[in-house]
C-alpha cells in the first residue's frame, strides 16, 4: 500500500508519496489536499491500493483515509480466461 502525506511545509504544504523522489508543495493546505486525493485515485485506477494522512498545522493527524486498488480496466475476466 502506498503511503500519501500532506503535511506543512514552511508557509506552504507538502505532499509526498514515498515511491516518488521529491515532494510537491503547495502555498495552500486545499490545494495539496486536492492534488493527493487526485493521486490516490490515479493510485487506484492503475491497481494500488493507498493511504493518504492528512496533517494539521502543529503535526497532528487530522485525517486518514483509504483507497482500495480498482479492478484494472485492461484485465481480462476471470471467465473469459478459463473459456480460452
């Protein structure tokens, strides 16, 4: 399961997902939150399940949530397999 962060940063936020290199920041708490909730869709669609926390200014959890991997649209069905 992948892990997203946002988290303060500074003036700004970051969010970071482990499997990346660098985090992105933002100058706005909404803004980060918008683009990691976007990413742990991204996340699910591809077959990844992820978590994304959610941090308050003084570091604090203020939420966590979980995205289920989705069945991957490019897969075939398991029937389909067996009839081949």
């Amino acid at each position: 399961m992948q892990v997203i962060e946002v988290a303060p940063l500074g003036p700004g936020w970051r969010v970071s997902l482990g499997a990346l290199a660098g985090d992105m920041v933002f100058a706005r708490g909404g803004a980060a939150e918008g683009a990691a909730r976007r990413l742990a869709a991204r996340l699910a669609h591809s077959g990844q399940a992820s978590e994304l926390r959610i941090r308050l200014r003084d570091g604090s959890l203020a939420e966590r949530l979980v995205w289920p991997a989705l069945p991957r649209r490019d897969a075939a069905p398991a029937a389909a397999l067996e009839a081949a």
